[in-house]
C-alpha cells in the first residue's frame, strides 16, 4: 500500500513512527509545536473542524493517531502506516525523554484534582522532570496560563483535554509560549487524573453513520491520489 500523502481529511499527520516520535518531538527545542493524540473517536471530530485544520496549518504540528481503529482508517484513506502509537504509552515516552535532559513540564487539566492527580502522577514516576507551573484551564483565564508558561520556558505543556475552547487557547497563542511543545493528550491526562473518560452522547448518536466511514475512506484515498498525480504532471 503506497503512502500518497500524510494528511487525513486536511489534517496533518505526525510521520515519526513510535520509537522515534519522543526524541523529535520531547529533545531539544528551539520553536514552538503543537502534537494532538487522538483515537478514532477524536480523529473524526478534528477531521470535521475548520478550526482546527485551519489553525493546525503553517505551524509544527501533528495529529498522532492511536489505537488499532484509528491507524486502520490512516491507512485506508492514505495508504500511509502511521504505526502502532498508544494514547497513553506515547505521552509518557516523552515525558521520559524529556526528563532524560532534565528537562521540565507544565501541566493544564480542567479541574484542580485533576490537574493535582496529574502533578502527583509525574512527580513518582519521573523525578528528574521539573514541574515548573501548572493550571486549571478556563476560556477567561488563558491570557494568564500563556503568561506563566512563557515565563516558566518548559520543554512540554501537558494538556490532559481535548476540548475545543483548549484548541482555540493553544491556537491563538502558538506564538506566546516560547519553543514549548503543546502536547493535548486526552486518554493520558484521564488516566494519570484518574476519572473515566465514559461514552459521549454523541458519539451514540453517531453510531448509525459508521458504515458511511468505508467510502468516505476510501473516497479521501482517491482524491488524494488524482491530486499527486496532477502535482507531478
């Protein structure tokens, strides 16, 4: 199966496999990234967001897809093997590269236990990670949180959520947070606060359309492949 592009519905992709991904994206920086890993579920979410695709464009960043659903889909609709990346394995890998260079973290959940849970979490399992700052994430306080992440200059802003106000936080200020990677990592971030992260009402009600995603697949395949094909002629 020949990888054709690594976009999925104008979302880019992220083209290091597991074992190289930590090193690239949790080493030494000098700019700012954004790395969004996301499961099946989200991956169809982002993927029908002009927000997002729109503000995910011109910068570093990536869409990680995780689990078996969301890398069979990448490799319907591109041909392209993203390889077999966790939700939760991937974002310790980096905080364990990070804490290789004592290096130091900032975390932002939505609530304080989460955010506390999340701090303990990393404290016991990475102790030479620095935590330099850490908040609670409100539409009306995000001017302050890019202020106390660019004064405190971590290598990794560990956000546990995947919400949309979070998306539009971390897109509007991409420029203001140093050379900081934003890592939106929302199964990790359930799990080290320990809550569930349960079934949405909507994707119950979305249940129905699944068997349209095939040909929508298979159709993103198609387009992508008449494009290269009219970009090389």
């Amino acid at each position: 199966m020949a990888c054709i592009v690594r976009t999925f519905f104008g979302l880019p992709l992220v083209e290091q496999t597991p074992p190289d991904l930590a090193d690239f994206w949790a080493g030494s920086r000098d700019k700012p990234g954004i790395l969004v890993f996301a499961d099946r579920r989200l991956l169809w979410r982002l993927a029908r967001s002009r927000v997002v695709k729109a503000g995910l464009s011109g910068k570093t960043a990536a869409i990680v897809p995780t689990g078996r659903p969301a890398r069979r889909h990448v490799r319907i609709s591109t041909g392209c093997d993203p390889g077999e990346h966790s939700g939760f394995q991937g974002p310790i890998r980096m905080l364990a590269r990070a804490e290789e260079d004592g290096a130091s973290v900032f975390i932002v959940d939505t609530t304080p236990a989460g955010v506390r849970r999340i701090e303990e979490n990393i404290r016991f399992t990475f102790p030479g990670l620095r935590i330099v700052g850490r908040a609670v994430f409100a539409p009306d306080l995000v001017s302050s949180i890019t202020t106390a992440i660019r004064k405190s200059d971590p290598r990794i802003v560990l956000v546990g959520t995947a919400r949309m106000p979070v998306f539009r936080w971390v897109f509007s200020q991409f420029e203001s947070v140093g050379s900081a990677v934003v890592v939106l990592a929302e199964e990790a971030g359930a799990r080290m606060a320990g809550r569930s992260r349960g079934i949405k009402p909507g994707a119950v009600l979305f249940l129905p359309f699944r068997f349209l995603e095939l040909p929508l697949l298979l159709g993103h395949r198609l387009v992508l492949g008449r494009r290269r094909k009219k970009s090389i002629s």
